[in-house]
C-alpha cells in the first residue's frame, strides 16, 4: 500500500513548560507529523495519540485507517500526530543535550506525567491557532492522553474514539511496569549518559513486557513448533528475542524508563474528585473499544470509561490477539467507528 504524503516538522515553544509534579522543561520542543491541509476555519482537525512506544508517524502504525473515505481522510482532514513528551522520537527527552553539562540528560531528565504530555499536545495546537478537533483518537497510553486533553477543551473535542485505555493506571500494569523497571536496572550502563545506555536491561525489559501484550492462544497459533520431539530452539523464544533485539535498535532505555513512570501517573481523578467526576466532564460524542481477551487493559476498564462520559458507547471486539488487536483488527474498528461516528 501506497504510503501517505505527510510533513514531519518540529515545534519549539517560546517559554518555559512547567510539569505538574514540579520542575521545568526550558523551551521544549514537540517533534509530529502531519497530513493533509488545515481549513481556513481551522475545524477540520482529527488529532492521533500514539502509544507508549510508537511514534509522531500514525500512517506507520495505523496505516490501514488512511486513506480516502477512510477515518483518516487527509483530502477531508488535517490530521496531526504529536510526539509524545519523553519519546526518543523527536520530542523532548532524556536524549536531549543538557546546556549546563553538555551531556544527555539521560535519568537526569525531569519526572513528567501523562497530564504532562496532554497538557505539551494542547500548546502545539494552541500555538497553530487551533481552537476545536474534530476528532481525537488513541489506542492505550494514547487513549490515556486523550481523556485528559479532551477533559481540559471539553465541548471543543466533537468526537473522541478510545481503544483498551483505562480512567486510571491500574495495579497490575503498575506491577508489570515495576518488573520492567527491575529489569533495567538489572543493566549497570543505565545511568551512563551516552546512546547505548541500558541496553542490554531494555533488552530484558521488553522480553517480560511482550506475553501481555497478546494471548496464549496467539503465541500458540504464531508460534507453536511443529516438530512432536523438539527439546530446544523453540519458535516462542526465537521470537522474544527477535522482538527484544528489534526494540533496542529502535527505542532508548532512558527514555522508556521515564514513560514508565509516566505511565503509572495516569489517573484522569487525580485532583478532580473522583475518576466518575472527572469523566462526567467529558463532552465529546465518545465510542470506547475494548478486546474481549486484552490482559494487560481488560475491557472492564474501557466499560467503566463508557459508563461515566456522558455521550459515550462501549463497543467490544473479539479478536485472538490481546492488547495489541488496536493495531490488528483495523477492519472492525474502522467498521465500528464508521457506524458511529460522522466525519
């Protein structure tokens, strides 16, 4: 399939960007991608919150959703994917030179927060004008970041699609962020301040991670092996190891570290009340996605979100492949979101 023509640019704001938990970012900059062209009304925005671990360029990890007529219409729609805050992608970081010692902040970066990130995407937009999205979506951490963006623009957010996204981080996705941490700091070099810092515990970090993402009766579909008397080299471990030695080429251990932590600050409640009163507060005509067999978000999470937005619908998919069917299962929910959704 034909890759979308987009813009890859970056944004520097003018002043300082205090973060919630306290501290400073001097003059960050958001790093994002994006397609098609803004109205002269400036309210044909779709904005894309991209995952943990991913990227600013959704047409690499949603392309199945671009495309004419499609949800992301770039001939309909201006549609910006921001960097998230503390990604090695672009936006602010801990790869990022620190002026006073002319090194990597590296674990010396500031602890920020997924209000923090939310709060960064609001002056992109704030700073081009843009006062209204047509529509917000994100799948998991993304889908955390937009509940707090489309609490703070409230009726300004006209549609909002959620995907295996909780109102609060829970416990056990703590625990299994806490067994990622244990796991890098299981690696010496993590407090180095040069590119290759923490590898090899990033590489471990990842191997514990990846079972949730997906399910037993995946692994077993993918990666069975199908000789009766292997006894070594089983397919199942060939593949963690690919999988792990794929995302230290492609990701940093310093930087995934502080999204961990991140992470866990996720709590739409936090100073409003409680998560019921602070999703009350939501405006936007919301469809909330769940997969029947994510264990690492599970659906009760994305029905208790349902429950408590006002204009909002919970939609269950069934799929073979756990957390990671928002990047799988495109034809249900584009399906679904068509059927809900104007654009």
């Amino acid at each position: 399939m034909t890759k979308v023509s987009y813009q890859y640019s970056f944004h520097q704001l003018r002043e300082s960007f205090d973060l919630e938990n306290g501290g400073s970012i001097t003059k960050p900059v958001i790093a994002y991608h994006s397609y098609g062209t803004l109205n002269e009304q400036k309210d044909n925005v779709i904005f894309i919150c991209h995952a943990l671990t991913a990227n600013s360029d959704a047409d690499d990890w949603w392309h199945g959703l671009f495309g004419r007529n499609d949800i992301f219409d770039w001939d309909k729609h201006f549609i910006i994917c921001a960097n998230n805050l503390g990604s090695p992608y672009g936006t602010s970081s801990s790869k990022q030179i620190d002026p006073e010692t002319g090194l990597r902040f590296g674990m010396d970066f500031p602890f920020f927060t997924i209000r923090d990130t939310a709060r960064l995407h609001l002056k992109l937009l704030e700073d081009f004008g843009i006062q209204r999205i047509k529509l917000l979506m994100g799948g998991s951490c993304g889908g955390n970041i937009c509940q707090e963006i489309a609490y703070e623009w409230g009726e300004r957010i006209e549609n909002m699609v959620l995907l295996c996204c909780s109102s609060r981080e829970t416990p056990w996705a703590i625990a299994i962020h806490e067994s990622q941490r244990i796991a890098l700091h299981s690696d010496a070099s993590l407090y180095e301040k040069k590119e290759t810092a923490g590898e090899k515990g990033l590489r471990a970090c990842r191997a514990v991670a990846l079972p949730f993402y997906r399910t037993s009766v995946s692994f077993k579909l993918r990666q069975q092996d199908l000789e009766m008397d292997k006894v070594r080299d089983f397919r199942a471990v060939s593949y963690i190891k690919y999988q792990s030695d794929k995302f230290v080429n492609r990701f940093d251990a310093q930087c995934y570290y502080g999204l961990l932590n991140a992470l866990d600050t996720h709590n739409i409640g936090r100073g409003r009340g409680s998560l019921e009163k602070a999703l009350a507060e939501i405006k936007a005509n919301t469809v909330v996605i769940g997969f029947d067999t994510d264990i690492l978000i599970p659906k009760i999470e994305q029905q208790f979100i349902a429950k408590h937005i006002p204009n909002a619908e919970y939609i269950e998919i069934k799929t073979l492949f756990g957390h990671d069917a928002f990047l799988i299962e495109l034809d249900d929910i584009r399906k679904h979101i068509k059927s809900k959704i104007t654009l």
